[in-house]
C-alpha cells in the first residue's frame, strides 16, 4: 500500500499496479474504516481498481495528520479484511434481444457464436464491480468470459438509451440514463441503476465490492418490471 | 414567495453552492461555483453562511426581475451589471426594492460573475446541495441552466447594509496568471525535459473550455505511458492526453479517469482561472505541498474569522 499525496486536500492511496479482483476487498475494507475514523475531517472518497482516492477537510487535518492515520488503518487492515467486502449480490433482469441490444446479432458474429451463446457466457458468472464513474451509477463489472470480449465502437452513439447493457473488452456495465458511449450494447435491464432520492452514498444500486449476477428474461418480464421500449 | 423572475436567462447561468459531498463514490460530480473566491466573497457581503447559493452568471446576457424587497450582492467578472438600467457597482451590495430589473448585459473582465441574495437563493436541493450540475441534469428546477420564467425563491431583506469593497481586495482577471501545481499523481511519468518545459513555456487557454475543464495549448508534454488505470480524479488535476496538451480538470469533472496527470493546480488557482478566457496566456509553477496547504488555510481562515469594520468597505481580523 503507498500514500501519496494528490493536492492540497487529497491524498491517492494504491493498492497495487494491475487490476485485480484481489484488490477489491483491501479497497473496500479500507473505505469504510477510512470513513469511520476520519468522521467528519472527511469529504470524499473515490474508490477505483486499484486505488482509493481521499478527500479531506483542511480546516481539521492537514497532510502529515492524514497521512500518520492513513498509515495506522492500512497497518490493521488485514485483520479487517473479509472475502466478500460488501455482502452484497445484486442480480439484474436483462431483456437480451436485437431490438434493444443494437449489437447482440453482430458480436455473436465476430466472435463465432450464437446470440444464444453470448447469453449463456453474460449470464454465466458473477462479476465484481471495479469502480463507479463516468455518469452517476455507472458500474464498470469485470471481468467478461473471453469468448465474449469485445473492444468499443470507434465512434462512440450519440445517445445510448438508458438501461443499455454493454460490454467493451473485458468489462460490461449498465448505462444508468440516457448518454454518449462506445459500448456494445447486448440488451437492456428495467433495473434503475441511480436512485436521486437516496442519501449521497448509496445513489448508485451498486457500489464498489458488490457482487453482480444477470438474469436472462423475456419481453414480458421486462415490460412488467417497468422496462421502458 | 418572493422571487426573483428571471427574464433573460443569458448564456449559461447555473445556481451553485459550495457543491456535493460524499456523493462521488456513486458516480456524481462535486460541482460548486467555479470560481470560490468571487462566491465566497458574495455570502460575505451579505452575513450569509459560507454555503448559501448565488447565481453564477457566464459572460452576461441576462437579466431579472425581483418580485419584493432584496439586498443582493454582485462579485466576480464584471459583465457590465446593471440596476433599471443603469451602469451599478460590482464587489458591492445593493438594497433593491420589489420591481427593481437587474442584468448583467455582456463581458469586460472575467468570465463568471456571481450575484448573491441575502439568505441564499432557495432553490431545490439536491444530495445536500443547491449547485447545478448540466452533465448530469441534477440540481436546480430541471438539471440545468436558468431558462426564462424560472422564478428563485428567497426571503425578503429584513435589513439592508451597503458594503462595497475595497479595491485592494478585487483581482484584476486580465492580469497573466501563474497557476501553481502541486506535483502528484504520476508527475514523475513525465520526463526532467518535460516538465522543465512545463513550467517555463506559455499555455494559452483554448476555445475547449467549460465548467468541467480547461483545454489549454502550448509546449507539449508526453507522459511515459499513455494511460493510467482509472483513479479517483481530484480537484485541479492537470490531465495529459496523448496529444501532449494539458486539460485542467474544474469543478464538474468526472470522478475517475485514466490520463496521466502531472500534478494538480491548487484550488485558489482554478478559481482564477475559471475567470480567464480562451487566448489568455497562463504559466505552471510546482510549489510544495506544505506552502499549498497554509495558502488554503489563510484563505479559509480570512473569511471564517473576519469581520466587517462599520465603515463596510473592509474586513478586519478579530
């Protein structure tokens, strides 16, 4: 684990040098004990793959102060630690059909599948989510079978509809609302991914640590569960 | 209610308060008024508390109605402000009375100017906070900026005081602007060359500009890799794409992102820069840690501490 400072009021705190669901827990457990002993000298917290960004309040500690507790947590960490960081699984109904996922019929192609195959891979294994970002709510979930890898368009969609389930490389995500991007869209959940009316902290259904599994439903399903065509 | 109605809502006027917190792990963005010194100034005229929103009003065109009694206070760039009219005083406050137009009609120095109300504009909050942040559509009436007929709540003057302050005070946004860089992050991914070239060439500041960053064009500098894994972004951050030209990353920044960054501009610096426009030259100069910080502190502590001398055009240290 190296400290090192960002700017005035943040310091970068990383967990190792390659993305690794290992990592996961340490970030996790470090989160909430940073949470829980800076109380209110904290303002922010970024977790993220292999890092945890720490957003301070100057006015209550300064770097050295920061850096002297950061230290003391990391030292406890271990014994802290658990394998599933949040408990938490969450499993997400996807409609996985041409009509909304754009790009099911010609990944299938690419990679020498059946769109039914493509299904069975997505469906087939939990993911762990990495980081949140790029929109409020936005997952990035690692990591995506092999056979179903597969890299971002080279111009992204000006608008890809909201609920759009996409993979690009080895990750897949949710788009949470309507946005620009470059994924492959497969399908689409009724699942709202960002909730504006929670508290700050669990906006986002998913949070770094959570585990995410898919379900394949039908047209029905979806509709019924509030999916929007 | 007492409002203030707004007839022309300018270019791109958006409520901001001192923006969220605690929400970042969810994806959101902090926001909060670009340019902190004007804003903080503008609740310091008026008693406000430090957090009350003002309207930040991008390069004029826009102008109001208030439907009662206001003391209101105009901080920041100065775009020509306006009370029924007339040319009016920046840096100042102003008792106006139910009826009373205000505008701010176009650019002369700066680009954000921030008109505050006594008690803070009561519009919508949002996870805690009034600012509106485009991107995202959250905050305010409908995620984005003032259109006309929106109509911001606050509560009529009980008093009113003039203060106007003292020019010693007031930045002169046309002045050059060395930002200073706090080195972090992957500063050393750039060679000794680069960042030697970093800090003693000119950057002028490019049409690509808005509240989420500063696209900047000058001396290229290339980073050793081309990419970082995603990490927590923070306020400043000088992020280096692979065509070597550096984006200061402001107040509606995403939360993570993968360029490298040579270091982070501190936080009184992207205020200022906020104010500067596209063909404004800018320099970096590294300073440590140590001396960003008690900078920080000096100016949080003037404004928690001090206090109005009665003349009112001058704060004093208790």
């Amino acid at each position: 684990m190296k400290i090192q400072p960002v700017s005035e009021d943040a310091v970068l705190i990383q967990f190792g040098e390659e993305i690794s669901e290992a990592h996961i827990p340490f970030i996790v457990t470090m989160e909430r004990m940073v949470e829980e002993r800076l109380g209110n000298a904290l303002v922010d917290l970024v977790p993220s793959y292999t890092t945890l960004l720490v957003i301070y309040d100057l006015d209550r500690a300064d770097h050295r102060q920061i850096t002297r507790l950061l230290r003391e947590i990391g030292q406890e960490l271990e014994a802290h630690l658990s394998d599933a960081p949040t408990g938490r699984t969450v499993t997400i109904p996807v409609w996985y059909d041409p009509s909304v996922g754009f790009d099911l019929e010609a990944l299938a192609e690419r990679n020498s599948l059946s769109v039914e195959d493509v299904i069975h891979y997505h469906t087939g294994k939990p993911y762990q989510v990495f980081a949140i970002g790029f929109n409020p709510g936005f997952a990035f979930l690692g990591r995506v079978d092999r056979r179903i890898a597969s890299p971002r368009h080279k111009s992204p969609r000006d608008a890809v509809p909201p609920g759009s389930v996409g993979i690009a490389d080895v990750q897949t995500a949710i788009y949470p609302r309507q946005s620009p991007g470059g994924w492959q869209i497969i399908g689409r959940t009724p699942q709202a991914m960002f909730d504006p009316d929670q508290d700050p902290a669990h906006a986002s259904l998913l949070q770094v640590g959570d585990e995410v599994s898919f379900r394949a439903v039908d047209r029905e399903t979806f509709l019924e569960l509030g999916g929007v065509l | 209610m007492s409002v203030l109605r707004i007839n022309k809502p300018g270019w791109f006027s958006v409520i901001q308060d001192s923006g969220r917190r605690g929400a970042q792990r969810s994806g959101l963005t902090e926001g909060g008024a670009a340019d902190e010194h004007a804003y903080r100034w503008a609740n310091k005229l008026l008693d406000n508390p430090m957090n009350a929103a003002c309207v930040e009003v991008l390069m004029g065109n826009f102008s109001a109605t208030l439907t009662d009694d206001a003391l209101i206070a105009v901080t920041g760039a100065d775009l020509d402000f306006r009370i029924n009219d007339q040319p009016a005083d920046n840096w100042s406050t102003h008792f106006l009375q139910g009826g009373d137009r205000i505008a701010f009609t176009g650019p002369r120095n700066g680009m954000r100017a921030y008109l505050g109300v006594a008690g803070g504009w009561l519009t919508p909050t949002c996870f805690g906070s009034r600012s509106v942040v485009v991107r995202e559509g959250l905050g305010g009436f409908n995620g984005g900026p003032l259109v006309a007929d929106d109509r911001l709540p606050f509560k009529p003057a009980e008093r009113q005081h003039k203060r106007q302050l003292a020019p010693r005070y007031i930045p002169d946004y046309s002045r050059p602007l060395t930002l200073k860089v706090v080195p972090g992050y992957q500063c050393l991914q750039f060679g000794a060359t680069d960042r030697r070239r970093f800090t003693t060439g000119e950057y002028e500041v490019s049409q690509r500009i808005d509240r989420m960053g500063y696209r900047l064009e000058g001396p290229r500098i290339v980073p050793e890799n081309s990419g970082v894994i995603s990490e927590g972004i923070a306020l400043g951050a000088i992020q280096v794409p692979r065509d070597g030209q550096p984006i200061v990353l402001l107040r509606d920044r995403q939360t993570i992102g993968g360029y490298p960054k040579i270091g982070c501009v501190t936080s009184l610096g992207c205020s200022q820069l906020s104010q500067r426009g596209p063909g404004t030259m800018v320099r970096f100069e590294f300073i440590n840690l140590e001396q960003a910080q008690s900078e920080r502190l000096v100016f949080n502590r003037f404004f928690a501490a001090s206090q109005w001398h009665p003349a009112g055009q001058t704060v004093v240290w208790p």
